[in-house]
C-alpha cells in the first residue's frame, strides 16, 4: 500500500504526470494491494486451519501478513460487493417512530442503585449525593445491610456492551462508551436514549475490559478521562493504540493466557482472555492489525464472562468445558440482520442462547441492542427473539433477560 502511494507522489515528482493522474495510480494500486493480499491471507487462513486440525487446541490466535484471521470454519470473509449489495439492500428506519416520545416509553432509562454500588465498593459518592432518587426501580432488593459485599454481583447495563459489573469488591466496567455519537460529536451513528448515568456518577473501575477497537466499544473520551487511573485489559495489537493516548497500565492479553490481576487491598483475580469471532479496526486501514477478544473475570466465588461481539463460533464450547460453568454471562444479541451478511460477526438471540448453554452460565444479560442502530432488524427485535430463543431451548423465566437501560441487576451465587 505504501508503495503505491509512494509511486504515485514519485511519479509527481519527476514531472511524468499530472496530480489527478497520479492520484488515480495511487488508489488503484493500493485497491490492487488490498485485493492480492486479501486473497492471499485468505488462502493462507485456510492451509493453518487444515494444519491445525489435529492439534488439541485448534482454537488458538492466527497472525497472517500482520494482520489477524478468524481460524474458525465458520467464518467467511466478506468483500467490497457485499458491502455494496447490502448497503442496496437495506431496509429503512429499523422501524424507528418518528415520534421522540414514543422511543423514550419504548425503551425507558432505569436510574442505577447508586447506594448499593457504592456499598459494594466501600465508596461515597464525590459529590457528597446519596444517590436515592430513582429507587422506587428497585423495591424488591433486599435491604442494604442484608447484602453480602462478598458474594454480591451487580452488573448495570449502560447501552452497547459497556457494563459496570462488581464481583468481590472489584469495579470492572466493560466497551466504554458513554458519548452521543459513535465516532465524534457530529459524526457516527446516535444513541436511540441517551446514556443513563456518566461515567463520573459511578464508582471508579478498577479495571477495564476492552475486547477490541470498533467506535461503538471503545470511546478515546473515556480513555482519556480514566487515563492510567485504572488496568486495561486488550486484545494483542492494542497496546500501540493505547501508547499514543498518553495510557501505559495496559496490558496486551492473547487468546486463552491467564493473567492474575491484584487489587489495592491484595484481593485476587484472574482475568482470562478468549476466543471471539469477529475483526477489528478504526480507521481502515488498521484492518484486524489487533486482535479481538472476549474476556472471563474470575474470583472466589464468582466468574463473570464479558462476550464483545462475535459470530457463533466452537471455541465457546471450548471454553466453557475449560472454564464453565459462568456464574454471569455479558452476551450481545443485537445488530444482527441481515443474516446473509451479519452471521459470521454478531450472533442473533438464538445464538446468544447457544453460548449461553455452551458456558454453562447460571445468569446471561443479553446487551449490544437498543442502542446505536448499525443494522436492519427492528429496534425492538432482540429483546423479543430472545425471550422466544430462551423458551424454546428451555431455559428458566430469569436465566437469561434483556435488561433495561441503567438498571442494577442484583445476583448472589
């Protein structure tokens, strides 16, 4: 690609051409560029999972020409005309009501229990609040002297797949993405409901989860603002990302290593980086140069399994005969239609159901819906298709939900 480019400003240079000439060379070398070594990471992809058959971990990362692979039969790479065929093919409006009203009843923000996360994690609130307004959501939580801080698991939906989850006196807040628009201010898809809470309303994390660099699961703003304050746990390929922000307590995790991860008052966790199938990317032309990840937190007494997005994939058997059964899974059941092009990147409520069983999770809540819409089922459909996935693999009526906006989900295991 650099080549190219380079070719062309060579060619300027010695007068052999004109600006839009070269222009022209440029970007179709590096569209030739792009397509020769798609094909031949394609190709390469397939001779390592042949190879990788017979080993007893097949399921292990895949590094091609720099750049990242899925090493699962299910994937299947998609091309620029899919691209196209499915940008001419788009349904319209998501069934979005053009009444703000309506959107705001459809899908209500829950203010978080404030008091029972700061309980949890032995903090007041900044401001001096005690938070106890919005209450009245949670009526049929046991009082706060009755809660075990010790065997207590709260996860609080923001939006997407960002979750602040506390288990055993650790904060972990997972994808962050608090701001109104995916990319900047003006630019990316907007929330369909704003951000419950900010960032500053909640306890300060004591890690953060990241499974890889898409806009909508990484927010630079919140990067920013918790700085070197807090542990990064990334994908390989991340760190470089990260450097450039200013950010150093990052640590670059590959598939299936276990890091032990020590809090300020010795308690300890292991942090275990997974399989997904999925890409990455910010800019195009960082395509899959990091990798992507799901992430386990496990503690004494609870494991709490944070997904990112992912098409259905064995390697969650796999991990779920390595690590299940999960005490919580963090699942995405959005953004999911059409199947024709989103199957092999994000899994549907069915699937969802099937990880879900593959972990042996005790709990699942099924996030990455209602949020920013970048695909084309309706705004409503996961949460419904979810409760129809769940009846039909028959799980029990709380196993695994779509939660609100901003609630505090309550667990003990």
């Amino acid at each position: 690609m650099g080549r190219a480019f380079g070719m062309g400003l060579s060619w300027l240079k010695l007068g052999r051409g004109s600006a839009s000439v070269c222009c022209v060379g440029a970007i179709a070398g590096v569209t030739a560029y792009f397509l020769i070594s798609d094909r031949w990471i394609s190709s390469r992809r397939e001779l390592a999972i042949a190879e990788r058959q017979d080993k007893a971990n097949p399921h292990r990362s895949l590094l091609i020409g720099g750049r990242y692979v899925n090493p699962f039969d299910s994937w299947r790479d998609k091309t620029l005309w899919d691209f196209v065929r499915w940008l001419l093919t788009r349904t319209a409006g998501n069934g979005l009501p053009a009444d703000r009203s309506q959107l705001e009843r459809d899908l209500p923000l829950a203010t978080p229990h404030y008091p029972l996360l700061q309980h949890l994690a032995g903090q007041l609130r900044k401001d001096g609040m005690d938070g106890s307004n919005g209450l009245e959501d949670y009526l049929d939580y046991p009082a706060m002297a009755d809660i075990d801080r010790e065997a207590a698991v709260t996860a609080t939906w923001i939006g997407q797949s960002t979750c602040f989850v506390q288990m055993e006196g650790l904060n972990v807040l997972t994808d962050p993405i608090f701001k109104r628009r995916t990319v900047f201010s003006w630019l990316g898809p907007e929330r369909l409901r704003p951000a419950p809470c900010h960032l500053s309303d909640l306890p300060h994390p004591d890690i953060v989860l990241v499974s890889h660099n898409h806009f909508d699961h990484l927010d630079v703003d919140v990067v920013k603002a918790l700085g070197n304050s807090v542990t990064w746990y990334v994908p390989l390929g991340l760190r470089q990302w990260f450097a450039r922000q200013g950010i150093y307590r990052v640590k670059e995790m590959d598939w299936w290593q276990e890091v032990e991860h020590t809090t300020a008052d010795g308690r300890k966790f292991q942090i275990v980086s997974t399989p997904t199938q999925h890409w990455s990317g910010r800019t195009g032309l960082d395509s899959n140069a990091s990798l992507w990840s799901s992430f386990l937190v496990r503690g004494s007494h609870a494991s709490v399994f944070h997904c990112g997005d992912t098409g259905y994939c064995p390697a969650f058997k796999r991990i779920g005969q390595l690590y299940g059964p999960v005490s919580l899974a963090i699942l995405p059941i959005g953004s999911y239609e059409p199947r024709w092009y989103m199957c092999h990147q994000h899994i549907n409520p069915d699937d969802a159901v099937r990880i879900h069983r593959d972990l042996g999770a005790r709990k699942s809540i099924g996030v990455h819906w209602g949020t920013f819409m970048m695909s084309d089922e309706h705004y409503l459909a996961p949460p419904r298709e979810l409760a129809a996935a769940a009846a039909k693999h028959g799980l029990k009526e709380d196993e695994f939900v779509a939660p609100q906006i901003g609630r505090t989900n309550l667990y003990t295991f």
